[in-house]
C-alpha cells in the first residue's frame, strides 16, 4: 500500500481532487475539515511526492492557491485502491 496515502486527510485530498479539475485550498479545507496547518503540512507532502500540482495565483487582489492530481497521483491512487480491494478479497475467502 501507499504509505502517503493511509492518512485519512491526504486520502481526502485525493477523493476531492479526482473528480475535479482544480480545487482552490479553501475548498480543501472544507472537504477535509482540518486547520489551514494540518491541510498545507499534508497538501506539501502530497506536491513533494508528485501526486499532487500547486499553483499559486492572485484572484481579484488576493492569493489562491489550487491544486490538482497529477497523473502520478492518479496512478498512485489506483495502485492503493487496487491493494486494499485485494486485501478485502483475500479476508473474504
């Protein structure tokens, strides 16, 4: 399984993520229910990893940041999905 990925709030980032083209941190934060500092500590592992796209911008006067999945993160994702399918599978045998 993908270590980055067991974390219940980096997993939130992806489920937003994956459905979306660009989701603005703010959004983030309320999907995943967590503090600016708890999002931005996960969020920046989630980019150092290459999972995840950050972009930086100014919109009306103020900053926004957004980010998107890479198809690194993507394929990541589908790779841990896959493993926690087959861990259920063999449970149920």
């Amino acid at each position: 399984m993908d270590e980055l990925l067991l974390s219940k709030i980096r997993l939130g980032v992806i489920a937003e993520l994956i459905a979306s083209e660009w989701v603005a941190f703010s959004e983030l934060q309320r999907a995943t229910q967590t503090t600016n500092g708890n999002l931005g500590a996960h969020l920046a592992k989630l980019v150092d990893a290459g999972y995840v796209l950050e972009e930086k911008a100014f919109v009306d006067r103020r900053p926004q940041t957004r980010y998107r999945l890479t198809g690194t993160g993507r394929n990541a994702f589908v790779r841990h999905v896959e493993k926690m399918q087959a861990i259920l599978k063999a449970g149920a045998s």
